[in-house]
C-alpha cells in the first residue's frame, strides 16, 4: 500500500464538536424554517349560484357534541365520531349532518352505526332523526360525503360471522337518499371482496 504524501487533514477527523455545530446548524434551519411559513390561503370558494338566495346559506350544520348517539358502549367507553358529513338531504333548505360512530374501545376493531342529525330552528341541539347503518350490522366505514343531497359510503363488512373482526373481507359502496320520507338504500357499485 502506498502512503500518501500529505499528512492525515484535521478536518477528515470528527470529534464531538463537530456533531454539536452540525446539530446547531440544522436547529437553526428548522427554526428558521418554522418562523417563515407562508400564510394561510387566501382565494375565495366559489359558491352555487343559488346559496345566496336559499336558507342554506344561513343555516349551520347540527354538530356532533353533545349527541346521544344510540350505542351501547358500557360505562366507561365513549362514542367517538369518526366521520362527518353536512348537506340538505331532504330538500328544505336546512343541512342534516350524517356522522359515523363507534365505541371508542381500546383494542381491536369496533363497528360504525351511520346516523343522521337535525336540530330545529331555535334548538341549540342536534338530534338523531335516522339510523343508516347500524353497528349490530358489523360494518365498518372508511368514507363518508353528502353530495347531491345523498349520502354516500364505503362501508367494509363481513361474508360471515366466523371472519374475525380484524379483516373484514368485503367492501360495498352505498347510497341513501331521502324519499318518500325515508332514506331509501341503494347500492351503486355492489359488495365485492376485499
């Protein structure tokens, strides 16, 4: 092996310091980064054309806290809403939210009921005026949005009670609209496994 003519350089040596001004100079960069964030966004929502002259417009969707939602999750668990979703979906100019819930249990997989909320003009809470899914059902919802009046759902499911709770093994997209004073159940793209 042949040695080489210039002497070993300081530099190509790390010692502690060295850490300690990397570690410094990299702090810097992340508080100065944090400190020089661009604000938030500006650009305005386009809205329907007809919201400006409908109550919508005014009107708020029912929130979710303070909800007696229809579960039985013993004494010590709590329902947790999982997702939400706000629109008029029975055509009277005030939005329904429809939220999806379930225990919030500390271990394995609970399923979700799917609940429709109103709450009156004047009233200050929210009310569960319809069940769509019910966690009796063992589903489980991974989207949920109101478009068009409708709401529709991912929901994933079992083929039969001896699927263990942790890999459900089919997926089915739904939709429920608001007929006839009901919400009618129809099933757009079919159940198919996982």
């Amino acid at each position: 092996m042949q040695q080489s003519a210039v002497p070993e350089l300081a530099h190509t040596h790390t010692r502690p310091i060295h850490w300690v001004a990397t570690a410094t100079a990299v702090a810097g960069v992340v508080a100065l980064s944090s400190a020089l964030q661009p604000g938030p966004a500006t650009a305005a929502q386009a809205s329907p054309p007809h919201s400006a002259t409908t109550p919508a417009a005014s009107a708020t969707a029912p929130a979710t806290t303070g909800v007696e939602f229809p579960l039985d999750c013993g004494p010590t668990v709590k329902p947790l809403v999982m997702r939400k979703a706000s629109g008029d979906l029975d055509g009277d100019g005030r939005p329904e939210t429809v939220a999806a819930v379930h225990c919030d249990a500390p271990m394995g997989t609970p399923p979700d009921g799917v609940y429709v909320l109103t709450q009156a003009a004047g009233s200050t809470h929210a009310r569960v005026v319809a069940t769509l899914v019910d966690p009796k059902d063992r589903t489980n919802v991974t989207t949920l949005t109101v478009t068009d009046g409708a709401v529709l759902a991912t929901l994933l499911g079992y083929s039969s009670p001896d699927v263990p709770s942790c890999c459900p093994d089919l997926k089915d997209s739904v939709k429920w609209q608001w007929k006839d004073d009901r919400f009618i159940r129809s099933t757009p793209a079919g159940a198919h496994s996982v």
